[in-house]
C-alpha cells in the first residue's frame, strides 16, 4: 500500500508490505503535527479474542485513539497511555475473561 498526503509543507509518503503468514499489521498516522508508525506484531496468545487478525484491529484501534487524544498540551508518554488505555477499557467490554488473559 502507498499513500501520500500532505501535512501542512510536510509531505508524507508511506509504503508498507504484507508479510507472507498474515495481513498488514502495519500502521501510521497523524494529528496535528504528531505522526506515528505502529510496527504489527506476532500474537502472544492466538489470534481469535476479537474474531481474527487481532493484531491488525489492535493497531487500527490505537492508531484512531491516538488521533483523538493527540494534543500540543499533554507529554507524548501521557498521549499514548490515554489512547492505550481507552482500547483496553474497549477490549473489556469487548472481551469475556479480559481480565484472566496473561499480561507480560
């Protein structure tokens, strides 16, 4: 996938890869004059908590909160662990035994 998009006088040109085992976990965006690229990852304990491809949801999921929480105001480290949380507080609701998943 490539995407080009302009960012005020900065041009972003993005260009990611599916691997060979699964989809695109790949993903990055921007708020403002914040940019981020989140890097998928192997699942630790299966990929069926969310129906499948829980990596690739979860990446989308914190790259959306990341937009929402994205200010000039607050610390990056603050940013990513509202947005961070927020998808936890999704996942349980979303997710019956949350809370007895192993945590690393």
């Amino acid at each position: 996938m490539q995407i080009i998009s302009d960012i005020g006088d900065v041009m972003i040109k993005a260009y990611t890869q599916e691997g060979t085992n699964h989809v695109n976990q790949d993903v990055f965006g921007w708020q403002g004059n914040m940019v981020w690229v989140i890097d998928g990852a192997t699942p630790l304990f299966g990929d069926d908590f969310l129906g499948g491809n829980d990596v690739q949801k979860t990446v989308r999921k914190i790259s959306d909160a990341l937009k929402r929480y994205a200010n000039d105001e607050d610390s990056l480290a603050d940013i990513l662990f509202h947005a961070c949380k927020s998808v936890e507080k999704e996942y349980r609701k979303a997710i019956s035994g949350y809370d007895l998943i192993e945590k690393i």
